[in-house]
C-alpha cells in the first residue's frame, strides 16, 4: 500500500486541496445563506426555498468534501510520517475545530428549517469569520511548520 501511496502522492495531495478549497466555500457560503434565510418572512415560500438551498449545499458539497479531506488527509500524514509531528497536531486540532462547526452548521441549517431562528443576521456574520481564521492558522501550520 506504501507504494501505491507514493505513486499516487501528488494527485492525492492534489486532490486534498482541491477538497479543502470546496469544504472551505461551503463553509464560507452557508451562513450567508443563514443570514439571507432568516430576512426573509418567516413560513414563506421564500424561507422554504432557503431551507432547500442550505439542504443541497450541506448535502452535495460541505458533507462529501469534509469526508474527502479527512480520509485523504490522514492517508497523507501517515504517508509522511507527520502523525507524530507538533505543527500536525496543532493542524489536526484546528480541522477538529472546523469539523465540530461544521457540524453547528449543520445543527443550525435544522433549527433554520424547523422555523426557529436563535441567532442575530449579525452574529452570523461574525461566525461567518471563523473558517477564514482556521484557513489562515492552517495554512501556516503546514507551509512554515513552525514546531
């Protein structure tokens, strides 16, 4: 399997980023769409189409990316030997962080769906921030390795 490993490194490596970069936009997208959702007139056919496009969005891009990422990435760092590594472990702490808001999301886009609607436009936008920060404390973590 090591073998098979190395020979397909690159477009493994290819694919993680190409994953990473979609779960990112999704990350990105959806609490716009949350935003957008809750100022439209709650029970309306606004709203349900809202609720469609957040199911689709979580359904057809931020749920298989996030998978592929993890799968792909683990494979990865076992190939390189990073398991054992401090600047992975911070990596994979900050991706447990982004998973565990993914989920939130998730848990969010339901409560959304079911007509509650706990959260301010303005909160949102503030979540909004967070996958930005863990890309950018990742990508150092990965480019510089700094422990």
């Amino acid at each position: 399997m090591t073998e098979t490993i190395a020979l397909l490194y690159f477009w493994l490596k290819s694919a993680h980023i190409i994953f990473v970069i979609f779960w990112m936009a999704g990350l990105f997208m959806l609490p716009r769409f949350f935003v957008y959702h809750q100022e439209s007139p709650e029970g309306s056919e606004e709203a349900q189409r809202w609720v469609e496009r957040e199911r689709r969005l979580v359904r057809i891009i931020l749920n298989p990316s996030m998978v592929i990422v993890w799968v792909v990435g683990l494979l990865l760092a076992w190939h390189i030997s990073a398991l054992s590594e401090g600047w992975f472990h911070a990596k994979l702490l900050a991706v447990l962080g982004l998973s565990a808001y993914h989920g939130w999301m998730i848990g969010y886009a339901k409560k959304l769906a079911a007509g509650e609607r706990p959260l301010g436009g303005k909160k949102l936008r503030i979540l909004n921030e967070v996958p930005g920060i863990a890309a950018a404390i990742i990508v150092i973590l990965v480019v510089a390795k700094p422990f």
